[in-house]
C-alpha cells in the first residue's frame, strides 16, 4: 500500500540498498483462491479501497521474536490500484531476517498473479533529522486492476541478543482505508515479562501471564484535516518487554555515555573556535553553530549504532553523523565550557505523552541537548542548522521527550509564546510629483527566523532575489520591482532581516487633496496564514506577534488633515493595538502591535476565532488624508 496513504508521517528515501538476506518460501496460494471465490460471490463488496484481513502471529522466546503476518487488500478501481498497488515490508536489517511465504493477486476473471523476487527493491525510511535503521521490502504487486485481490504473508524473526534497547511492537488498527478483520496474538514462555496496552475502541484484548489475543471488525478509516499526530490520534496496540521508564532511561544514557569515552580532538577543536575569551552564552552560541553547521547531517544508525551514538572523536575526524551523534559531540563541547547539559529523546510524531503507555525506547527517534541557563530551559537541536540557540526550533516544540535523568517520564517540549514573530519598519515618504519612495525592513525573530533562514538558504543569491520581489509583487504591489537586501543569513543569528528599496511611480495628484489607504499588507499576510479549519477536533495556534512601525511623510505638496484611527481591539484570543503620533503637518507614525499567544481552540470555537482574524484584517487598515498646500 501506498505508505503515504498509510501513514503519511514518514518521507521515504530514493535511495535503493542491496537487498539483505531475505528469504522467499514456496508460496501456497490456497488461502488467496479461497478467499477470491469467497468475494466473488458475494454482493456487497466494498466500494473503496478495503483492507480485508491483518493478521500478526507473534512468539517470543528466550533468543527471538518471531512475527507472521498476512495482509489482505481489495482494489474495486483502477484508480486504487494507480495510487496504491504496492505493498511493503519494514524491518532491521541489522536485527530482523524476512521471510515471504506468499505476494501474488487474483484478478476479476480469477486470474493469479505472483509477484517475481527478483522485482524486489529494498529502500531506506528516513525521517530526515531523525535516527533510525528501518529499511523497507518494496514489492509492486503484479497484475492488479479493478475488483484485483491481493495477499502479502511473510514472518520477521527477531534476534534479541541484537537489540540495544530489547523489543517492542506497535500495530495500528486503525489506518486511512477501513478495516474488515483485524487479529493479533501473542505467545511468550512463563517467565518473560510483557506489558501490553489498548488504545482506542475498535479492538478488544485478552491475556493473561503467557499470552494475549486481540481482534477487531469493521474498524472504520481514520480521516485527518490540518495538523495531526497520526500516532497521537489512532486506534493502537502496544506490546514489549516490560520495563520501568527508569530502566529505558538508563539503557539509553548507558549507550549515550559509551560515545563520550573517546572525546580526542575536542580541546584543540576549541582552541580553534577561539571560545577561550567569550562570555558563556557566546561560546554557547559558537559551539552550537559549530556542531549543527559543520558537521553534517548522514545517518549512521547501522548495527550497535540504533541508539548508541558513535564516539565523539570519530564524528569530529569524519564531520558527520546523525542527530545522537551530533548531540553526543555538542553535549561534551558544552560540557568544557562549564554548561551542564542533558542528552534528551524525543518522539517527533507524538504530542501526547498519555499515550505512551508502555515504556519503551521504540517512540523515540531524536535526540536534543537541553541545559538550565539564568532560570530558562534551552533545548539545543544539532541537526537544525538555521535555529539560533536561544529557541528551540519550532519542529520540535510541544512534543513529547524524555529527559535521560532518573526519575524522568515522559514531557513536552515547551512551546514558545509566541512562535512566529515579525516585526515591520517602514519608511514611506510622497514626492512632490505624487510618487513615493519606500524604505522597509522586514525582520523575522527566534523560530520564524530559523525557518526562514532555512527556506532561503536552499536558494542561489539570484533565486533569493527573484522569490523576495515576486512575493513583494503579490505582498503589496505588481507594479514595481524593488531592490533587496538579506541580513543574518550567514550566522546562527537570532534575527533574519529582509530590507528592500522601492520607487513608485506617481500615483497621487500633488494638485488635489490627497487620500491614502494601505492594507498593511505584511501583518495582512501573516493574519491570513492563521484561519483555522473545522476538522472535528481542537485546534492548535501556535502563537503570533507582530509589530509595524509605518513612517509617512507626505512632503512639501500636502499637509496632513484626517489621521487613521487609534483602536485597542482585544478579546480572550488575543489582542491588536495601534497607536498614531503626528509629527508636525507633515508626518505621520503609525504604530501596530498584534498578540494572538499559543493555545488551543476547540472546534467549537474556530468559527468565532476566524471571525476575530476578520476583524483585525478590516482593522488593520491605514489611512489618511491630507489638504493641498
């Protein structure tokens, strides 16, 4: 299946690995006639694309876990088959041997197809800044079309001496197509310990000391608007080795320290970044851009590097490494100059830490450095290469963490106040032929400073300069072509500025009484970013402030007469402030504060909330006029 339809969390590489050793058994296609001849002869086959039957058969002993698993699709159309005819297999290739037992299909005139293992591609799952050894089996199922069957069975053993953090396993029920019969059954001898745990409605279970069977029938598609965490949001099952959050959190400080026992290179690497003279926060900032700019992001997380990092001394020599390896070098460089920083986890699909019910290494895929600094926390991302040190990127605020200290559970990074910040000055002043020439910068703070950083970093100067007056044109005005400048690109600067020079052509008769108006368009801009849509769940606002500072000097061919108006507008969402000062008969400040923080909306509320946007966006207006002098 189409692992975006799926789960659409996951952004899969290009890349094609050889394949490991993965097995094929002589498929027994018994099972797929019957249940062929089953469908055909029925009349209320599904009208949608239709997972029939996930069933997952695990075992546990001493050595392994041995998972069999069978997934059963219908195709009605030619449209499902287009967008989701291919199926897939995840696993360790580092820890896991596949076995396929079956990957063929029957078509609508009962014709068998079987899927050829030579087609088979094995692709790497990553989640760009994040750490994981999962790879993929791709099999292309061979022969679909409209009313096609399709059955995938195949058996992943486990070798558990090979495991860094021991096993566990998390199945959705619930998926984006809906769901006839869902099955899983669990056996594990007398004296293991495993912990499991239901969320949802749309399965039962029951175990007892050596084994646990659950099912479900029915189970409806799971349907997402907007921003939402799939693993937050769908029926789950989890089940694994049970273990205290103590006991994960030990484990996985064990395998972080192991990469700090060799830490060659380190002091000749601050001489070099000459931190010795700096005040603390500086060398902090200078240890930072160092490690998130000059040491690139490669993932390394091939067998005994899942969780464990590589040394310090091998990431500094190679100028590589994935986000536990750049951390790992990042914590001891802050820890020579006196910052007591903390290696911290995090689960970058998950803002809910209620549902994490069982603990377990396997919700985790980041990793941070979080320290105390004059009463703020700081978590510092190696891996984000645009984010100054003192936010914490906005791709990881408000998900779930642990801390790797004793006694920690599972947090949420906190969420700024305020994550998008801009402020806007501007200077706009009319010639005496009715023209005007504008001065204006645009700077964008904190975490909207390390996107932006970002965005136009991916672009040639050229590129850069073409985006920034396309967007002034669709901004403000089509009819000029301004000239741009682009300050704080280069550093790790907590500012991003965007300065722009512009001539407009007369527009204005010096000979009649002047009227101006303007939308305001950069705080306009960022207010249409924020409708919300109804989705059926609360909403999540992730805070705005913006400030606008216009300066306009009407000349020697006017004196000013109306002014816009002063307003204090404010609700339980936020609040937008505007304060005019008239300078003489000739200029004219208009100041505009607008504060919407971070909160949730519930849906009941989004209508009234987008009401609100309505009316900063009318009241964010400047105008005024002016008599002929």
């Amino acid at each position: 299946m189409s692992w975006l339809l799926l789960a659409p969390f996951l952004v899969l590489s290009a890349g094609v690995w050889a394949k490991p050793s993965i097995q094929w058994n002589t498929p027994e296609f018994s099972a797929l006639h019957e249940l062929a001849s089953e469908l055909r002869g029925k009349d209320d086959l599904p009208g949608e694309l239709t997972r029939l039957e996930f069933k997952t058969d695990i075992k546990v002993d001493k050595d392994t876990v041995r998972r069999r698993v069978r997934d059963v699709w219908y195709y009605p159309s030619s449209t499902d088959v287009q967008n989701n005819g291919t199926d897939r297999i995840y696993f360790d290739e580092q820890t896991d041997q596949v076995t396929i037992h079956l990957a063929a299909s029957i078509d609508a005139k009962g014709r068998l197809h079987s899927f050829e293992a030579d087609n088979l591609k094995i692709t790497n799952v990553d989640n760009g800044n994040t750490f994981t050894d999962r790879r993929q089996a791709v099999i292309a199922l061979p022969g679909l079309g409209a009313g096609s069957v399709a059955m995938l069975e195949y058996e992943i053993v486990t070798d558990r001496s090979r495991l860094e953090m021991g096993w566990t396993d998390i199945y959705s029920s619930q998926i984006m197509v809906p769901v006839r019969n869902w099955a899983l059954s669990v056996q594990w001898p007398d004296d293991e310990q495993v912990h499991w745990d239901t969320g949802g409605q749309w399965i039962t279970c029951e175990g007892d000391n050596d084994g646990l069977s659950c099912s479900g029938a029915d189970i409806p598609a799971v349907r997402f608007a907007g921003e939402v965490s799939w693993a937050d949001e769908v029926d789950h099952l989890i089940v694994g080795e049970a273990r205290s959050w103590d006991a994960v959190i030990d484990r996985a400080r064990s395998a972080f320290n192991q990469a700090l026992t060799d830490t060659r290179g380190s002091d000749e690497l601050l001489v070099e970044l000459e931190t010795g003279g700096l005040t603390q926060p500086e060398q902090i900032a200078r240890v930072h851009e160092f490690v998130a700019r000059d040491i690139r992001y490669v993932s390394m997380s091939e067998l005994g590097h899942a969780v464990t990092p590589h040394s310090v001394a091998s990431t500094l020599s190679s100028r590589y490494g994935d986000c536990k390896d750049k951390s790992a070098v990042l914590h001891h460089l802050l820890k020579q100059i006196g910052v007591e920083a903390y290696p911290v986890l995090v689960a970058t699909e998950r803002n809910d830490p209620s549902r994490l019910t069982v603990p377990s290494m396997r919700y985790f895929d980041h990793m941070v450095v979080c320290f105390e600094l004059e009463g703020n926390t700081h978590c510092l991302d190696a891996t984000d290469a645009h984010t100054d040190w003192l936010h914490t990127p906005a791709w990881i605020q408000g998900k779930v963490a642990l801390k790797l200290e004793p006694g920690s559970d599972p947090q949420i990074i906190a969420a700024a106040p305020f994550r998008w910040k801009v402020r806007v000055n501007s200077e706009l002043s009319f010639t005496g032929q009715g023209g005007a020439t504008e001065r204006q910068t645009r700077t964008y703070i904190g975490e909207y400073a390390g996107i932006f950083r970002g965005f136009l970093s991916g672009m040639d100067s050229d590129s850069r300069g073409e985006w920034a007056v396309k967007n002034y044109q669709e901004q403000v005005s089509d009819t000029v072509e301004p000239a741009f400048e682009f300050v704080g690109l280069e550093s790790l600067a907590p500012e991003v500025s965007v300065r722009s020079a512009t001539e407009f052509d007369p527009f204005l008769n010096p000979e009649e009484a002047m009227s101006y108006f303007e939308h305001s368009a950069w705080l306009n801009q960022e207010i249409h970013s924020l409708y919300l849509e109804k989705n059926g769940r609360a909403a999540r606002f992730p805070g705005l402030q913006v400030k606008t500072t216009y300066r306009f000097d009407v000349g020697a061919a006017w004196s000013l007469t109306t002014l816009t108006p002063e307003f204090d507008y404010s609700n339980d969402f936020g609040r937008m402030v505007r304060h005019v000062q008239r300078g003489g008969n000739q200029t004219l400040d208009v100041v505009t504060e607008l504060e919407i923080p971070e909160q949730s909306v519930p849906q009941g509320e989004v209508d009234r909330f987008n009401r609100f946007l309505d009316v900063l966006v009318r009241e964010s207006r400047i105008s005024f006029a002016g008599e002929v002098l």
